[in-house]
C-alpha cells in the first residue's frame, strides 16, 4: 500500500494528516509527503525557505515519512500561476509515487489551498496512474479550514475518522518541530489545539482521539464476512 498527503505548505501535512502518516508508516506503507508551496522573497524574507524545510524534515523524521517532495511554488502566489504548470508538476508527483491512497487539504480559507486542491483533484482522476489509487479524502487545516464563511463556502462535513489514541503524542511532538509555525495558546497553532482538536474529533467518533476526513472518492472492497476489524 502507499499513502500520498499532498500539503500546500510544510506543516499542513502534519495538521490535517499527521495521525494517518504515523499509522501508514507503522504498517510498514510507502508513505509521500508532497509540499507544493514555499515561503519565497519577495513576500517572506530570505533563508525562511530552508529554515521551514529543515523543520518540515525532521518532522517527517518524526512521522515516519518514507519520501519528502518539495515543489516549491512560492506560497499566497500560487493560484496565480499558469493552472497547466501546477497541475502537470502535482501529476508528475502522483505517477512516481503511484499511491493507493491520497489525502488533500480541503479548499477553505487559504487561497493556496484551494489551489492545491484543484491540481489534487485532476491529477487523481480515475484514469491512467489514478485508475490504481483506492481512497481520496480531504483533510482539515487548523486556522484555515474552520475561518470559511458558513453558507457562502464549501464547509467541511467528515465522515471518516481515524483512530489515533496511541500516536496523539508522537504527532504533536511531530508538530513541535515546526518551532516557526507553532503559536502560543490559545493561537489555532499552538500545541494545545493540536491536541484540542484530536480530543473532539475523536469524542465525535467514540474514541480517544481522531483525525477527521472527508471522502471525496473510495473504491476499498468490503472487508470479507467475519473478517475482523
């Protein structure tokens, strides 16, 4: 099996889809991180690419990421791009890793991130290298996703959970290596939300603590009579 989490930013990744990476990982899955966007002069200051990627490193290090592709369109840009270089380089990425399941950032607040979404969305198209890909859902952003304007925007509605009691920590400590992104609490960045947010997606679900998804295609088999859980 092989999990690609397309991340229009480094830290997203570890936001909307961290819990799925540890747990991919531990089953010993192929697991790529795609980041589409960098924090580029003139709009952010010089050496804050590398500084962020070298944190995005050792939190994959953390997660247990098996292959970190950085595109490096430059971030709050990228949805002025021509649309055919996005998508054709997010294709590219998809073909080499060949996943059987893709995880998205929902198309919320960030203009980056509906951008993302909608390479994310033609590249995985169910022909060619997408006729192989079982699972596509879409992953929530703490301070994006929940900043929609309700009934003028796409809100985010999940039906999939996943379970991420016994890896809650390591996924935090992943986060934590993100030392220029973590906010203070009560910032929707900081540690406490993090860990806030698992807490009541996993009380939605009836466990300890969760991962939201929302699914946007699924061609998994049942599982077979009697096969356990």
């Amino acid at each position: 099996m092989s999990l690609l989490v397309v991340a229009p930013h480094p830290d997203d990744e570890c936001l909307g889809a961290g819990g799925a990476i540890i747990r991919a990982a531990e089953r010993g899955d192929q697991v790529t991180v795609l980041t589409v966007c960098a924090d580029l002069p003139p709009v952010y200051p010089e050496g804050v690419q590398a500084m962020v990627q070298a944190e995005a490193t050792r939190a994959h290090e953390v997660l247990g990421v098996t292959n970190s592709v950085f595109l490096d369109f430059p971030s709050v840009e990228v949805s002025r791009l021509p649309v055919a270089t996005v998508n054709a380089a997010v294709l590219e990425a998809v073909e080499a890793a060949r996943p059987t399941t893709v995880l998205l950032p929902f198309p919320d607040r960030h203009v980056d991130h509906r951008a993302v979404f909608e390479a994310v969305m033609v590249a995985t198209r169910p022909i060619a290298a997408g006729r192989d890909i079982q699972l596509v859902a879409m992953y929530e952003t703490l301070s994006e996703t929940f900043w929609n304007a309700p009934g003028a925007e796409a809100l985010f509605s999940p039906n999939w959970t996943v379970d991420i009691s016994d890896v809650i920590d390591q996924k935090v400590k992943a986060y934590g290596e993100y030392h220029s992104q973590v906010s203070p609490y009560p910032g929707p960045r900081s540690l406490e939300a993090v860990r806030a947010l698992a807490l009541f997606r996993g009380s939605q679900a009836g466990m300890g603590f969760g991962e939201a998804y929302q699914i946007v295609r699924s061609t998994l088999p049942l599982p077979a009579p009697g096969a356990s859980r």
